[in-house]
C-alpha cells in the first residue's frame, strides 16, 4: 500500500493519520444530540452501514490524495459512533456497574485490533485475486463485514431506557421503568431532558468537563492518554519492524498478544474500580504500568524485553480509556450535559490523536527517541491531571457532607474519586 500510493514520501502517512481527527473532533458534539434526537436504534446502525460502504471504497484509490479524503470522510462517520455508544450505555447502568459494562464494549474493539494483525496478514494473501492487490482485499472484506453488522445491529441494539419499549419488543415498559428507577436512586437524572442549546452549550462552561478531556487526550493520543495509545496504534507496526527486528508477517501477528491481554488487564481493573468505588487511584496505577513500558519498548535494545513493553504499553494506557470514560459519566449529572461531556472527552482525545499521529516519524527510525520522549511526557502530564482530579473530588465532597456546597445541582450527589 505504501508503496502502490506512496506514502513513504515525507509526512504523506502522517497526513493521512492527521486528517482523520479534524472531522472526527468535529463531528462529535452534533452527532450525540443528532442521537438523542432521532434514537440510537436508527442513527447508530445508519452510520455504521456508512462506515461499512466507505470501507469498501477504502480498497479503489489510485492516488494518496484520495485515500486522505476518505480518511476525512471516515473521521465523521466514526466521531458519531464512538461518543454516542459511550452516552447510550451511561444511560443504562448505574455509575458502579458502568465501568464494566463501558470495557466490555471497549474491549470488543480491542480484540478487534489484536485479530485486525492477522486478519490483515490472511487477506493479504489474496494477492492478485480478481487484478487486485491484497491490501485492497482488507479494506473490501472488513467493509463487507462492517455492513452485515450494521443490518444485524438494526434488530439488536435498544434505544435509550425511556424510548426502548416503544422501538423494540426486546423489552416491556415496566422492565424500561425499573432501569430508570434505579438510575433516578443513583442520580436522578433518568428522565429526558426537552432540547434547549442555550442549556446544552452551556455545559462547556463546568470546567470538570476539560479535565476528564485533558485525562483522555493525555492517556491515549500523544496529548496525553490518546497521545500515546493513537501513536502506538498506528505506528507498532512499523516498531517493531524497524526498531525490534521482526519480519514483516511477524510483525503484524505480533500486535495480537499484547491487545489481548490489555482486554483482560481491562476487565480486572474495571471490576475492582466498580466494586470498590474508586477511579483515579485505579487510573494512576495503570499510567505507571504505561511509563514503565514506554522505557522498556524504547530504550532496552533485546527485543524481547522491549516487546515486553509494549504489553505494559498496552495494559497500562489503554486500560485508562474506559476508567476515564466512566470517571466522566460518574461525575456528570444531565442528559444533555452528559451528552456534551462524551462528545467533548472524546473529541478532545482526537486532538491527541493528531499529535499521535506525528510523533513515530521516518526519520527518527530506527530508535524513535523524540516520540519516545514526547510519550513519557504525555504520561507525566496524565498523572498530575488525575492527582489533582482526585484531590478535588476529594475536598468537593468534604464540602458537601458539612452542607456548604451542593454538587452537581443535586443534595445527595457525590463525586466518585
């Protein structure tokens, strides 16, 4: 592909990684209400189907430009899925049993990208099949795949709690009206709220709102956590290629492990953060395990210590996507505010997704030390964040237990740590 297109020039890959998060940060805030608005049942499935048929014409460019045009294109499609299924699975679970139930679908997406390595290396044997090259055959079969999906998902995906019974018959008014009665004894906040921008909009004025974003795009872009997650996502590949050693075919079967056993280091941590009630200490714990592998990964020269690293990469910074989902979806009382805060969180993230993108640059191979440096960095800024989102939680709450304050708008809400 790289050579058919020629993105071995410059920064074309880098470009073409880039130009995916200006739509998708764009499009998030619109998308979420656009889902409240019309129903997840139609809007979800809809832009799936999309995705799909856009896949499919991923597998027909001649030129890189065109290629980056549809990497635009994707980015609308996937900033209007990611925040709205994080805001319709908020609404269904209370905050101590959202965490689970948010790495479950994460997760998902993990095994995903552990399979996307070896699915890519089997299509890729389907080289001159039909007077196409096999990198062509992935975008073809993978967008094939996505549309038998999207039709499954009409029949299968629940709208919000207060509008399911209506659109499905998967469940009764009364099992609808018992989630909501356990969401208003969590928060209150079941009901849906009429449309009002002004009220909407103003969201952005809770300045919490920017610090869970700041927690996301610090773990998982270069910007923080989706600073350093984007980076490796894109580039482990080429890594481990050129900084490890390995060969070609083994190099895209060998992003499986470590995404496999992110999943179940996810899992684990979930359970324990619902269970005991906790989310930053959890979150720091796991930026720590990151650090450690970012130096493992780029500065120990036997490979196999380095691809050590990219496990502890993988467990450690991935791990915090969902923990810091779900801070957010804990901390944030309101239909539409919660619906700015997803958007807001995620999109934010994708502007560490554009710094991600930049940060493994050709010319720095094979050692890679500025993106190594710029991830470490990403990283410490990610643990101050959560520290002092835990020490305010903390002091917010102390004040609401001596009735000086009121949070969240509501007596009896507390924010989880």
């Amino acid at each position: 592909m790289s050579v058919d297109l020629g993105l071995d020039v410059g920064y074309r890959y880098s470009l073409i990684a880039l130009v995916f998060f200006i739509s998708f940060i764009l499009f998030e805030p619109p998308a979420t209400v656009a889902c409240r608005k019309f129903g997840a049942k139609l809007f979800l499935p809809g832009i799936t189907l999309a995705w799909g048929i856009l896949l499919v014409g991923f597998g027909f460019p001649n030129s890189w430009q065109a290629l980056t045009g549809l990497r635009f294109i994707l980015g609308i499609l996937e900033g209007g899925f990611l925040p709205c299924c994080i805001y319709l699975i908020s609404t269904w679970y209370t905050r101590y049993d959202l965490q689970k139930r948010i790495t479950v679908f994460y997760a998902i997406g993990f095994f995903s990208s552990g399979l996307g390595g070896i699915l890519a290396y089997g299509l890729m044997q389907m080289e001159g099949v039909g007077g196409l090259r096999g990198w062509r055959w992935i975008f073809i079969i993978e967008g094939l795949l996505t549309i038998v999906i999207s039709i499954i998902s009409f029949f299968t995906i629940l709208d919000f709690p207060d509008q399911a019974y209506l659109k499905s018959s998967l469940l009764t008014k009364e099992e609808c009206d018992l989630v909501m009665a356990a969401i208003d004894a969590d928060r209150s906040d079941a009901a849906d709220e009429p449309w009002d921008f002004k009220k909407w909009i103003s969201s952005g004025k809770d300045p919490l709102i920017y610090g869970y974003a700041s927690s996301s795009c610090e773990s998982r872009y270069a910007d923080g956590l989706t600073a350093i997650t984007y980076a490796v996502a894109y580039f482990l590949p080429i890594i481990l290629r050129n900084q490890m050693g390995f060969s070609l075919a083994a190099s895209q079967c060998l992003i499986a492990p470590p995404y496999f056993a992110a999943a179940c280091w996810m899992y684990l941590t979930a359970w324990i953060s619902d269970k005991y009630r906790i989310r930053g200490p959890i979150m720091i714990f796991n930026t720590l395990v990151g650090t450690v592998g970012l130096c493992l990964m780029g500065f120990v020269k036997n490979s196999g210590v380095a691809y050590f690293g990219v496990f502890l990469i993988c467990c450690g910074f991935n791990t915090n996507i969902p923990a810091c989902m779900t801070y957010q979806s804990n901390n944030i009382r309101g239909q539409w505010k919660r619906a700015f805060s997803s958007a807001t969180l995620i999109g934010t993230g994708g502007i560490g997704g554009i710094a991600g993108s930049l940060m493994f640059r050709s010319q720095d191979a094979p050692a890679y030390r500025p993106g190594m440096y710029a991830s470490i960095g990403c990283a410490v800024l990610t643990l101050i964040v959560i520290c002092f989102n835990t020490w305010y939680f903390k002091r917010e709450n102390a004040k609401a237990d001596r009735g000086e304050k009121v949070l969240q708008g509501h007596p009896d809400f507390r924010y989880t740590v």
